[in-house]
C-alpha cells in the first residue's frame, strides 16, 4: 500500500490514463500554468506583508 491506501501500480495507471488522455504537451503547459499561479500567490502574500510591516513601523515612529 502507498498514500492513503494507494498502490504505486494505481498510481501508474492513473498517470498513463492521463496521458493518454490530454497528451504530454497539454499536461506540461498545465503545469507550467500551476505553477506560474503558485508564484504569482506567494509574490502578493510577500507584498501584503511588506506593506503591513511599513505600516506598523510607521505608527511607531508618529507616538515618539
């Protein structure tokens, strides 16, 4: 048994099925495209958070 109960000849089997069905180029530009969208989420997370610590920083140095 492999995750959760998965055998890595299902897990072959399910890959071969989708290849077979969306072909490799389509399947690598989907990932291509996931992973574009996974970095483009983290570059606004470290934005959003850049922008929190300007504002708080800028807080403090109006009370002194």
């Amino acid at each position: 048994m492999g995750i959760s109960g998965i055998s890595p000849w299902s897990l072959l089997l399910i890959i071969a099925i989708l290849i077979l069905l969306f072909g490799t180029k389509r399947l690598k530009n989907l990932g291509k495209d996931l992973g574009d969208m996974i970095q483009s989420f983290q570059k606004s997370l470290d934005t959003e958070d850049q922008t929190t610590v300007r504002k708080k920083t800028a807080k403090k140095t109006k009370r002194k």
